[in-house]
C-alpha cells in the first residue's frame, strides 16, 4: 500500500475509534499499536512500553503535574473565590465591572494555575451566581467565564505551551514570555466587550422599568466603602506575590520551569494551610486527587500521543503530507492559513494536547521552510486552539461550565461564547499583521532569537 493510503487507513481508524467513545489516550494507542503490528517489524511491538516512557520521561513534562498542583491547592480551596472577591470590589464602579472582575479573576487564575478546565471551574463557581444574582443574562455570565478560561492555555505557566515548546524543541521561557502580550491583549478584548454588553443589557432593563414594568436586578449597583475593599487585600495579596516570585524566578533565570512548578505548588499549598487551615489529610484529599487524576489523565494522552506520532513519522505518513503541503506551493500567508484552517477543523473533536503532539510533526517543517518564526506561531495556535474550548462539539470549557450552572441551557452557553470566538478571531488576525504584540517581550528579556 501507497504512503498516502497508509496516511489515509490511519487518519480513518483514529476518528472511527475516537467516535466509538474510548478515551482519546487510549484511542491512540490503540490505533499506534495495531499499525505497528500491521506495517512496521513485530519487534517493534516490544519497544512500545518503553517508547512510551521516554517521551514523558522529559525533564520539561515533569513541571505539568507539578503547575496542576498549584491551581488545585488554590482552585479547591477559597482562594480563587476570594481572588475574585477582591476585583470585584475594586471594579464595582465600572459599567460591566462584575463582568470585567471575572475576566480579569480568570486571567489571574489562569496564570497560577496553567489549566482552562480548572480556571472555568473556580472563577465560575464564585463568578456565574453572583452574575445571574445581579441580572446577567445566563448566556452572557457563561460566555465570560467559559471565554476567560481559555486563558489558561495562553498566559504561563500554560501547560498547552509546555507541550509546544517540548514538541517545537524551542525555548520554554521565551514561549511564555511571548504568550503575555496576546492574552493581556485577549483580557483587554474581553473587558471592553463585558462593558458593551453591560450597556447593552441595562439599557434594555431600564427601558422595561421605565414603561411600568420591574425593577430589573441589573439596575440595582453594589457600593463597597474604601476600608470594605482593603478588608478584601490581606487574603488574595500572598497569592499575587506567589505568583510574582514564581515569574521572577522563571524569567529571571533562577530556577528551571520544573523547579519553579514545584516551589509554586509547595508555596501554594503552604499558604492555603496559613490562610485557610487547609493542612489536615481530609482537607488536602480533594486536592491530590485532582492533581491526581488530572495528572494521569494528561500524561497518558501526552504518552500516546507521541506513540501515535512516532508510528506517523516510521510510516513516513508526516514527511509525506508535510511536503503535500510544501508541493502546493501556496504563498506564504496561505500555508498559514491552510494550516490554521486545519487546526480548527481539528479544534471541534480534540482538545489542544492533542492536537500539538498530533500535528507538530506534519506542520513546523513546512512553517520553518516559509521563515515563520516558530515561537510566534505557537501563541497564534495556541489563541486558535483556544476557540476550539468555546465552540461545539467538544468545546470543553462549554461542558464545564454546563456542570457548574446547569440552570443555564446549553444553547445559552454557545451563544454566549460565539462573541468570543470572534474576538480571537480578531486577535489572530492583528498578531498577523502585528507579530510584536508576541515577539518585543522575549527579545527585551532574552535578546532577539537567533534561530529565526
């Protein structure tokens, strides 16, 4: 059988297998295991064990678990509720302020933490009822959250970026770096848009109050006196500063990324103990059983992953379909473009783990042949990546959301999202014609990459 054959019997046994419901990290490996049975030598089946352990045995993958235990210390305890607390104390006098306060709480959730789910989970617990308390509409309250989510993956310590940079073999430090400018960008987008829509919707419930009809909850504002909102600091600054020291160490060059995971996730758990007398085993269950069970969960995709690449590249299915693309000999914005397309196609049945160590293979070559620098297109990815957590079918931000308010419908949830998206959208397309909002950052730290 023809390469391309091969290539297409693969790509049509992963999304088969993908769709009979078995879990993605064991749908690729079982699709690896059975092409390596079928097309490569039958000792190759005795290497599969150990193949599998030395792509996770990478000292860079070691900061994942290490990042997922610091946002569970923070997200399982009151710390993110608190966080979010805070900001909304300090913006209440901001039209939309509510709204503002959980994007930017999303925000630095999401830069102690690394994990969209886990942002979703911990600001819209505390976020989405106090929204819908207020007169937010459900689609509008779910659309905020689910889109400050994906947050996550874009501002560090983002585990999606680990992943990239492992995958890219580019500096880790450098794709963080490069990753603040768009999602303080994202932030800023998402805030003005929650002012807009708060317009939008006191507007109309003011109309209704004024022709006779309720007053609704939207018109009602929260005051809070200067000593209230200092009273809210004491708790949420040890946080801030953790998160200060965890950057500075980082970017300054004092520790590697896994050390910097694992002093973050010690310091976390050290001040959630001080903070919150969480430190006895049945408080601190929750806690390593999420870090736990979501530890596993990535490791096992991340190790089957490169299995089902490593086979990709064997059958020389990668290289082929890497020079497919080369051989069309598209203008360079339109290999981006193909190639983006082909990421949010994947987006709407894979999560973003998956697609990096799927598609890296098949796709830097090309981008590296067209001078792309390669850091800058991990954050375009990344931000695209991001709207396949916002938009169906899998959106997975959408489905937990959907657990933590199952009084809004999943209809109001896409909706509610679908602004978003396009405000990434629209972020993508000034990263394109503006690269410096990523690069400026990383060349000012570490000096300009010479391997662009």
């Amino acid at each position: 059988m023809s390469v391309f054959g091969i290539g297409l019997a693969y790509g049509i046994a992963t999304l088969v297998v993908m769709f009979s419901g078995m879990p993605i990290a064991f749908a690729l490996g079982a699709v690896a295991v059975v092409f390596m049975g079928i097309y490569m030598p039958t000792a190759s089946l005795d290497t599969v064990t150990q193949n599998v352990y030395e792509e996770m045995a990478s000292i860079t993958l070691l900061s994942i678990p290490l990042f997922i235990l610091k946002g569970a210390a923070i997200g399982k305890s009151r710390a993110g509720q608190d966080l979010y607390s805070a900001l909304h104390a300090w913006l209440h006098r901001v039209p939309g302020g509510l709204g503002v306060a959980n994007v930017f709480a999303c925000a630095l959730f999401a830069a102690m933490a690394g994990s969209s789910p886990a942002t979703c989970s911990a600001i819209g617990s505390a976020g989405i009822p106090e929204m819908r308390k207020r007169g937010y509409s459900g689609g509008f309250a779910a659309g905020i959250i689910a889109a400050g989510g994906t947050l996550g993956i874009l501002l560090p310590p983002s585990i999606t970026m680990i992943l990239f940079a492992v995958a890219a073999e580019k500096s880790l430090g450098r794709l963080f770096l490069a990753g603040i400018g768009p999602g303080l960008l994202l932030v800023s987008l998402f805030g003005a848009y929650a002012v807009i829509r708060f317009r939008q919707e006191y507007a109309t419930a003011e109309a209704i109050y004024k022709n006779g009809g309720p007053e609704a909850p939207i018109l009602i504002r929260d005051e809070y006196t200067l000593a209230e909102r200092f009273s809210v600091l004491p708790r949420v600054i040890p946080f801030v500063l953790l998160l200060t020291g965890v950057m500075i160490a980082l970017y300054g060059g004092y520790a590697t990324p896994s050390e910097t995971a694992g002093l973050g996730g010690l310091l976390a758990l050290a001040l959630i103990a001080m903070i919150y007398g969480v430190w006895q085993p049945s408080d601190l269950g929750p806690i390593m059983r999420s870090t736990i069970r979501e530890s596993t969960m990535l490791m096992m995709i991340i190790g089957m992953s490169l299995l089902y690449s490593y086979v990709m590249s064997y059958l020389h299915i990668s290289q082929s379909a890497a020079e497919s693309i080369v051989a069309m000999h598209l203008p360079r914005w339109g290999l981006l473009f193909a190639i983006l397309a082909m990421v949010i196609v994947l987006g709407f049945f894979l999560p973003p783990v998956s697609i990096i160590l799927m598609t890296a293979p098949i796709i830097l070559p090309p981008l590296r042949a067209a001078n792309f620098d390669i850091i800058w297109f991990g954050v375009v990815m990344t931000i695209v990546m991001e709207m396949g957590l916002i938009h169906p079918p899998v959106g997975l931000n959408i489905f937990v959301i959907r657990n933590v308010a199952p009084d809004i419908s999943l209809s109001e949830v896409i909706w509610g999202t679908l602004p978003f998206v396009l405000l990434m959208m629209g972020a993508v397309l000034l990263l394109c014609f503006v690269p410096e909002i990523s690069t400026w950052l990383p060349d000012l730290v570490m000096g300009p990459d010479g391997s662009r």
